[in-house]
C-alpha cells in the first residue's frame, strides 16, 4: 500500500509537464513587437515582469516547463489554471501569458 501511494505522489508530481527546459533568457526586439498585435500596450518591461512571475513560480513545481509541450492555444488556459494554484493574482496571470505568448515561437523553433 505505501508504494502504491509513493507511485501516485511520483505520477501526481510530474505529471503536468514531464519536460523541463533550461531557464528563459530574455525577449528579442522582434519577439515583443510580434506580441503587440494581440497586446497593443505591451512593451519590453511589461514582457519581462512576465518571465520574471514564470522564473519565480514555474520552477516549483516543474522545473522550467518546455512551452512547446503544449500547443500555443492551450497556454492561455493552462497559465490561468497554473496561475491559480500558485496563487497569483490576474495581473501576473495575465503578464505570464503575454511573456508566453511571445516566447511561444522561440521555445517551439528547431533548434
């Protein structure tokens, strides 16, 4: 019984992002302009609060989640979700996933 109990601890733990990357270096010029299509007020400093609030809270947990482990369409959700349980507030959900929304490209190019 007790290892049956160690083994869903495991599975619970590790189970939401079974892939960690390094951690994530800061945006390029091009990556928070592409972010102002959908965000028009978004700029560098605000972008970086994000990755900061993703620094901070995502390690935890996970270690840094791979952000192309999910589809870009799925983040927004899943942040909101995550964000929740880590107990953020909705500024820093929403500054978490404009910084997701503009580091999505660079985590899913080739590398």
């Amino acid at each position: 019984m007790r290892g049956l109990q160690l083994a869903m601890a495991v599975v619970a733990l590790s189970g939401c992002f079974p892939r960690a990357a390094p951690p994530p270096g800061e945006l390029s010029s091009a990556e928070v302009e592409a972010v102002k299509s959908r965000w028009p007020d978004a700029n560098a400093e605000s972008l970086e609060h994000g990755r900061h609030v993703f620094l901070d809270h995502c390690d935890h947990c996970h270690g840094f989640p791979d952000l192309s482990y999910l589809k870009a369409a799925e983040w927004p959700s899943t942040a909101e979700r995550m964000g929740k349980k880590s107990e953020l507030d909705a500024a820093e959900i929403e500054s978490l996933q404009r910084w997701i929304a503009a580091a999505y490209p660079k985590a899913a190019a080739p590398k």
